[in-house]
C-alpha cells in the first residue's frame, strides 16, 4: 500500500491548464505537466483496496493499486511494465480518457477520488523520457498474416498484440495518416500529434506494416483481402453521422461535427483545404448542436478559430452536478461536465428543441427554437418530451455543427460488399469470439459496439486480437481484456 494514511494527509489537486487567455490564441494541449514529485503525493492516497473498484471501473483492467503503489515507492519502471501489460495507448488514455475507473474509485464514496488517470500519464510519459520504452520486435514468425481495417485506437491495439503474437499485421487506412479519431476528431488542444506519431513510429519499428490511403470495399476488393490474409479484422468505426432533418437543412452554413472537426486537425497538420470546402468559424456567430464532448471540442476549435459568439444547445435536461439515486456509486454516472472548452467561454442552455432553421440568401441566419420538458415515462419506461408553451425564441448563427452523435458504422462499401450482419442498432454483429457472421472475419471497437470510448477500443482491438490468435494457432497466451 502506497501510504496507509495518504489519503488523510493529501488532497486529490487535478492538474492545472494552461490560462485561457494563452490558450485560446493557440492548439498546444491545455493540461500543464505535472512534477514527480506531485504525482507521487496524489498515488500516496490509494488505499490499496481489498476489493478495488477502480480495476471493476476500467475497460481495459489497468493494475491500479498496484501502480500506484510503484509510484509512490519511486519503482517507475515497474509501474510502466504493469501499465504496459494491459494498455497498448496509455499515453493516450492519460490524457483524454473519461476515466471510468476514477468514478468507481472506493475513495470517491466520501472523499475525492484518486487522480488514477494523471498518473497513468505520467507513468508512460516518464518511461518515454528515461527511454524504457523500445520497439520489442516478436522473436519469432508464425508465416499467418492477418489485414486490420481501420487504424483507430482499436485497429491499433489490435495489430500492436497481433504482431506480439508473431503474425505478419498490416493495417489499411483509408485516410491519409494513420489514427481514426485520435487523429482527425480530437482537436491538438486536447492531444497534440507528436503523441500519436511516437507510438506509430515505435509500432513501425516492431514490423507492423501500415498502408494509408486505401479504402477496402472501394479501392482494394474485398475478394482479394479475403485471399491475401488469413484472417481479418475490421475495426473501421462508427462514423455515420445522425442528422436533423427539419425545415432550412439544406441551408449552406451547417455542418457535422466530424467534418468540421477533421478539417480543423487537417489544416493544423499543413493541409490545403479548397476554397468552398472551407469550415470557419472565424468572425462567425456559432451554433452547436449537441452537450456531449464532441460538441465541447467543437466549442474550443471555434474559440481558437475567432468566433465572436459560441452557444452550444442541448435537447436533454441539464444533468445533475452530483450522482443521482439511480446512478449511484460505483457506476459511470451522467453528471454536468465542464470540460475546459467551457472554461474558454460561450453559452450552454438545455431543454432545446431546434424546430427549423431559417435562412438569407441561401445560408443559415437563426434558429428557430423551443423549450422542452420531459416528464414521466411512458408504458416502456422512456421518458416523454413535450414542448414548453410560449417558449418559443430564436438563436442568430452563421454557422452551425450538428454534433448529435453517430447513427452506426457506415454500411455503404466494405461492410455491404463483405455481406455481414449487423446487430439491431447497425453495428456489426459478432459473436462472443468478435467473429462476425462470416468465418475468419472478426470486428471490434466502434464498428462492433456503436461510438464509445478509446479505452472501449483498446479493450476491443486486444479481445479481438486474442480470438483471431486462437482462432489461427488452435490456442493463444494474448489476454482477453
Ligand atoms: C470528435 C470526437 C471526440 C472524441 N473524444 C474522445 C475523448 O476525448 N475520449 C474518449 O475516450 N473518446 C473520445 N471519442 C470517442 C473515441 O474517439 C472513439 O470511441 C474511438 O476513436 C473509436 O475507435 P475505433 O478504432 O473503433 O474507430 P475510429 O477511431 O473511428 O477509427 C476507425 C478508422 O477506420 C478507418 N476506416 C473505416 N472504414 C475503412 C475502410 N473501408 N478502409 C480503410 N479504413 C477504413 C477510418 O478512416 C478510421 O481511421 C471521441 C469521438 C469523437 C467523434
Ligand atoms: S479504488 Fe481508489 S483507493 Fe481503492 S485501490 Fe483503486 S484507486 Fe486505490
């Protein structure tokens, strides 16, 4: 145990971000490093659980206690070992990871949890600065060669343990540069590329092949995927985007997060966008549609582009600030997030119905919008919405992103050519092995369980990892977590 009276001595101290003034003029990563020192003071404050709901909590089973423990007594090697076991991307989860396993933290009953999720940055970053992070190549081939479709969190975790297990791993991107979201979602501000590029660089090094800019189903058939590999996995996620197909749609100036967001993170990596293609809100008043996160990397891509008014709108009701009776601890509860795009400024309002949007010379003006409540379930148990009386009013927008979510993986291509079966919401359907219904073609990550999260994705990309080893050789020692 770290410290037996840790967490009676010190206080859970979040990192500090980087002042919004400075900020906002730049894409640098928001969250200021932390001294050794302090993440030593924030591990001594695990209690080393009898049963730590904080393992229960993560996707992925990082060996929290025990790291923490590591940190604590200065064993940083060690700890990254443990991190390394169980996290193919923990310098990724370190630093945009919702954290599940801090809200199931014992701690978190009467106290404040343990910062879990900043010492597993600070674990991997240390290890990467004293250069015990080296590209471990497997000592031997086994001749079977597997295709990953998709280089997002998932894709990559999965070829990263597939390679591990000696099979020959090449991964096909349709993008130009490797990473799905982590790449072209996540704005820098949150996760500067330079991370993404060292893992890439290091997964090179252990003899994963990368192939970019080919889409399979479109550009590279899928017959000849299935005759050139011995087994596949398609971790091409889940990027169908839901719509709001009310009056004024068509209108030029309204925009999906995603491409917005994509083209922001492309121009920051030097790319050319053509002239009508651009999406700026520069000198722009902007409108988002959708409170969740995407929605709140869009509020801080518009205030470094130079909006002059941001408001993000929001069907639901305003979410609680504390757990609710039916969320109660150790479960993920939905809470009022305040991430630091919020800091940076602009409104939030929920309960808002956007009925039609209305227009000017072909481009969007305003919002027509309305106040909603929601009252008792219905016979199913979902709660009805119905429109406030007389709330009717209006929101002034040149631009507006619809970030209300994804729908499913997109059919369109590579999954209707292969002919798989989807599960009722769309997503691909697997079977308790991540096969799909056809032999030797597996699925994992968003494209398998509709958008989630990156550490949803590791776990996937390494479960799938594990079904297509046993699956090749008859048996397997990839874990299946
Ligand atoms: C804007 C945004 C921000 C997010 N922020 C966070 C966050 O801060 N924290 C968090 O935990 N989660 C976040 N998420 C969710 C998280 O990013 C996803 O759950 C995760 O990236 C899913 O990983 P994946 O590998 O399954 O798919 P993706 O990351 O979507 O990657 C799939 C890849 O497959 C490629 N592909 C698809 N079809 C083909 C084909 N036919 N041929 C070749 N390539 C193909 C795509 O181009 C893409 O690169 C965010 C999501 C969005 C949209
Ligand atoms: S639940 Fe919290 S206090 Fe307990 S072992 Fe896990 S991190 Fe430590």
């Amino acid at each position: 145990m770290a410290d037996p009276k840790g967490f009676l001595k010190v206080k859970r101290e979040a990192s500090k971000h980087r002042p919004v003034c400075e900020r906002v003029k730049d894409y640098t990563e928001v969250i200021l490093p932390r001294r050794d020192k302090e993440i030593r003071d924030q591990s001594s404050r695990c209690m080393d659980c009898g049963t730590p709901f904080c393992h229960w909590g993560c996707p992925v089973g990082n060996y929290i206690p025990e790291w923490n423990d590591l940190v604590f007594q200065g064993h940083w090697k060690r700890a990254f070992e443990l991190l390394d076991a169980t996290n193919n991307l923990p310098e990724i989860t370190g630093r945009v990871c919702p954290a599940p396993c801090e809200y199931s933290c014992v701690l978190g009953i009467n106290d404040d949890p343990v910062t879990i999720r900043e010492n597993e940055l600070a674990i991997i970053e240390h290890a990467f600065k004293k250069g015990l992070i080296k590209a471990r190549p497997p000592k031997e081939r086994t001749k079977k060669t597997v295709a990953v479709v998709g280089s997002g969190p998932a894709g990559l975790s999965c070829a990263a343990q597939l390679n591990k297990a000696g099979h020959k791993v090449v991964v096909f991107e349709r993008d130009e540069r490797i990473g799905g979201i982590l790449r072209y979602g996540i704005p820098e501000f949150k996760l500067e590329k330079w991370v993404l590029d060292r893992r890439i660089k290091l997964l090179k090094k252990e003899g994963i092949e990368f192939k970019t800019g080919v889409n399979i189903g479109t550009d590279y058939a899928t017959s000849k995927l299935n005759k050139e590999f011995d087994a596949i996995s398609l971790t091409g996620g889940s990027r169908e985007p839901r719509d709001l197909k009310i009056e004024g749609r068509d209108l030029k100036g309204i925009n999906f997060a995603m491409d917005y967001l994509c083209q922001s993170n492309r121009k920051l990596e030097g790319q050319d966008i053509p002239k009508g293609e651009v999406i700026d809100a520069k000198g722009k008043k902007v409108v988002i549609i959708g409170g969740g996160d995407t929605g709140a990397d869009c509020v801080g891509t518009a205030h470094r582009q130079g909006a002059t008014c941001i408001v993000q709108i929001e069907l639901l009701e305003r979410p609680p600030e504390c757990r609710a009776d039916h969320q109660p601890w150790p479960l993920y509860p939905m809470l009022l997030k305040t991430s630091t795009s919020h800091e940076e400024g602009g409104e939030r309002h929920w309960s808002v119905l956007t009925k039609r949007f209305i227009g000017e010379g072909g481009s969007v003006k305003k919002l027509s919008c309305v106040n909603v409540e929601f009252t008792e379930g219905d016979k199913n148990g979902c709660p009805v919405m119905r429109e406030v009386p007389d709330s009717e009013f209006e929101i002034e927008a040149d631009l507006v992103i619809l970030a209300i979510g994804f729908v499913h993986p997109e059919h369109k291509g590579l999954l209707d050519k292969l002919g798989l079966e989807f599960d009722p919401r769309g997503n691909v359907k697997t079977g308790e092995d991540y096969m799909t219904s056809k032999k030797g073609i597996f699925a994992g990550g968003d494209m398998r369980r509709g958008q989630s999260l990156i550490v949803w994705a590791i776990s996937e990309g390494r479960k799938v990892a594990h079904h297509i080893d046993k699956y090749l050789m008859g048996s397997t020692n990839l874990p299946n977590i």
